[in-house]
C-alpha cells in the first residue's frame, strides 16, 4: 500500500471539510474526561454521598453507559487509547509518563483532534495532556489549537508524598509556561473559564472542545467557593466542583443555542485510586480500583447527551470502550478513519443512540496491565490469566498513600452479568467459553505480545 503522507492527509482533510458537512452541520462535541473517579462516585451511578445534578442531567436527557471501559488503569495508558482508538500497546505508550519522559505520542498517530482539525473543527484542550511533555509531544503538535493545563499528573511535584524527585510543575498556555507548582485549587475554574470562552469564540462552527480533569487524582484540591460544601469530605467538594464545571459548560451551549447539536460526553480515565483511602474514589460493588484490571479498575461511568440523536433516559449495558470514541465521532463529524496504520476501536454509535437491539461491534475487549496481558471480556464474559496484582489493605488518609500486598490471580471465568464483582470463579462449569476466551487471548498476544508468557508481538508500533 502506498504510504499517505502529511500533505495527502491534510489534502484529505481539505476534501471531507468541503463535501462531509452538505447543508446539515456537524455536531459540536465536548469531551470531559476525570482523572481517577470512581465507578460509584456519581449520583446516576449510585452515589447517595456525593451531589452530581449537572452530570446526572445528561445521563437524564441522553444516555447510561453502565458497561463502559479504559482497556488500562493507568493515566497515559488511557488517553492514549481514547485519542488514538488503539490499544496503548500497540502504539508504544504505557503506565504514566514522568517529567522529562523521552517517549510520547508519535506524528504518525492520528488522533482524534487531528482528525476533527482537519474536517473544520476549531479544537481546544483545557486539563491533563499526559501524552509527553516536550515539544515534540505538545497537543498544539497534534491537532488542537489551543492548550491550557498541566503536561503530566498533578502530583509529579517537588510535594509528592513519596518521592521528592521530581521537578516544579509547570502550568502550561500552548507551549509556554504560565508559572510553576501552580494554586491546584483554582484548576478546575480555570479549565472552565476557558471551556467557556472557547465555545464562545467558536460558536459559529464546529469545535472540539476536550476537557481531561487533572481532578480528582491525587492531591485533590477544591476552590474556596466548594471547600467544605459537601457532606463527604474534600473528595466530595472536588467531584461537586466537577459537576458544577459540567453544568456552566452546559449552560453555555444552551445560552448560544448549541445545545441541540452539540454531543456532549463524560467518563473517567480509570477507576479510583483505592491507595488514598478518603482522597480517593468508590468503585462501588467492583473488584478492585485503579491499577488493576479488575472491573474496579478499567469500568467507569459513561453518560452522553445529544438531542434528537440519544433518546433521553436510555441506558445500555452492552461492552464499549474508549477506543471506540475515536472512529464513532470521526463519522459523526463526517470523516473516514484512514486504513493505516492500524486502529482497534470500532463505531459504536447505535448503542450510543440506543438503538433497539443496538450490540457491541467487537468481539471482544483486552486488558493489559503494561505489557501484560491480564484479561480478556466477550459479552458477559471476562477471563482473568494468571498474574499478579496489587490489593490495597488499607486505605491511606488525608493524601497518604495507605499499605498494599501483592496478590497472585489463578486462571478465573467470571459471568458479569450475574457477577460484577467479580467474586465466583466458574471457569470449570464452562471449559468450552474458557477455551474461546484463551484463543482470543492468543490471537491478540500475536499482534501486541504479552511478557507474562514471552511473547513477542507483530503489530507493536
């Protein structure tokens, strides 16, 4: 196959910008992505501690999302399989990436800004890039026109309460620094001081507007105006002032009357950071929580709003996860994903608008914890190999981190229809789903290998 380069995809860009939109415009999308928030942590997913009104309105005026995923529980694992619409392993990115890291996302990624960029889409993210942190990994390098945040997580600081290695953190405007160890308090104001300021500007014409929360990861920090205003502590006050932010970018859209065409979606990048105790979230009935592949790890909350598109109050819980977003927007924005290189999702857009009898389009979805495979889940179905995992004892406290062991996984089966937690091992009442689930789990080890058995991966990028 001929190799598309640059000026051909921008020429390709051109070409979907002038026929894709005919007289109907594309739809706005805006994209808020939390940082370590539990799968219980909101009011629509059954939180009773926390008030989340904003949030929950759009699961009321759209959709639920109940079996939703990240395919690892990890910061730069996750936003890498929710821009690129690729497994992090196959594009090179795993765990978290520190200050200074050599490895980033690569030009010769396609990222869902750069897709939306070139279809006529005015693009801005306000938050956590964590994609890398030098200028050749700076989001203005790939597809967004403008950026505002933190480059990496907000507790890689000279105040982490581990390690004092690392260096002051920046606070970055496009590819300057604003100032270091900046107030976190005021983060999340600011991110929706120019959320909004965005969706003014841009009022006239399609636009991307991509919100990554450096909240609520660790140190969590509320403003003055939330401080102590919830009845569950500081991470309440957090998730509350989230919420708030949520509702103030969806009072914008409707004050410009861009509410109607505008796809407005929240999720997490993971599960909570179980470690924190009470600065860290609820997973609610699942196993586990952040750094695992256990459902309390990789299952979090999903709930989306376009009117006239997603019927309100709808709820699905067939198995989708974020790399699917990438070629479900690109289409809704009227693009074509390109063949090559290689992306894993799939458009998921009939169980987005709740089609009847809408179903996954993937046979299955993978969950590797670095370069391990540690599951792999088709239908109701999750089949754990053995490896090992870290199980919190006891929660720290006030921004500690608390104890944990290390825990050995035996081959398990567990039906999650019946058994979200996780909890009954019935792998010898079903060799025959064992089996499948194990060839799956060979067919993707060929493409994207798996160091618990040595295998070396095909299609690693």
């Amino acid at each position: 196959m001929k190799k598309i380069t640059t000026h051909m995809l921008a020429l390709i860009g051109v070409l979907f910008t002038s026929f894709a939109w005919g007289a109907e415009r594309p739809p706005n999308i805006v994209l808020v992505f939390a940082d370590d928030l539990g799968y219980a942590d909101l009011g629509c997913f059954g939180s009773t501690k926390i008030r989340t009104p904003n949030i929950d309105s759009i699961a009321r005026d759209g959709i639920r999302l109940t079996n939703f995923h990240v395919p690892q529980a990890v910061c730069s694992a996750s936003r890498t399989a929710l821009l690129t619409g690729c497994y992090p392993n196959r594009v090179g990115i795993l765990g978290a990436l520190g200050p200074n890291s050599k490895n980033g996302i690569k030009d010769s990624e396609n990222l869902l800004s750069e897709y939306l960029k070139k279809l006529g889409y005015s693009t801005a993210i306000f938050g956590k890039w964590h994609l890398g942190d030098s200028a050749q990994y700076s989001p203005i390098r790939h597809g967004f026109d403008t950026y505002f945040g933190l480059p990496y997580s907000n507790d890689m600081w000279p105040n982490h309460p581990s390690t004092k290695s690392f260096p002051p953190l920046p606070l970055r405007q496009d590819d300057k620094v604003l100032e270091l160890n900046p107030d976190q308090s005021k983060l999340t104001g600011w991110y929706t001081e120019r959320g909004v300021k965005f969706i003014e500007a841009n009022k006239d014409k399609p636009f991307f507007l991509y919100m990554p929360h450096s909240m609520p990861h660790v140190p969590i920090y509320a403003s003055e105006k939330f401080k102590g205003k919830s009845s569950h502590g500081l991470y309440g006050d957090v998730i509350e002032e989230i919420d708030s932010s949520v509702g103030t970018i969806l009072e914008t859209l409707k004050k410009h009357s861009l509410d109607k065409n505008t796809l407005v979606i929240f999720t997490s990048d993971n599960g909570p950071w179980l470690s924190y105790g009470n600065h860290g979230g609820s997973r609610g009935v699942l196993r586990e929580g952040k750094g695992t592949e256990f459902e309390g790890g990789v299952r979090v909350p999903f709930v989306a709003r376009w009117p006239g598109k997603i019927p309100a109050a709808s709820i699905s819980n067939e198995p989708t996860m974020t790399i699917d977003l990438l070629p479900t927007l690109v289409a809704y924005a009227g693009g074509v994903v390109l063949e090559e290189p290689k992306i894993d999702g799939k458009n998921i857009s009939a169980v987005l608008e709740a089609r009847p009898g809408a179903k996954s389009p993937q046979e299955a979805y993978y969950f590797y914890w670095g370069d391990a495979l540690h599951a792999v889940n088709s239908g109701k179905w999750k089949l754990h190999f053995p490896h090992p995992y870290l199980h919190i004892i006891e929660g720290g406290k006030d921004g500690k981190p608390g104890k944990g062991e290390t825990r050995k996984m035996e081959l398990s089966l567990f039906d999650l229809d019946s058994d979200i937690s996780e909890s009954k091992n019935v792998a010898d009442q079903n060799p025959e789903v064992v089996k499948k689930l194990q060839m799956l789990g060979d067919k993707i080890r060929e493409e994207l290998g798996d160091s618990l058995t040595g295998k070396k991966g095909s299609q690693l990028r």
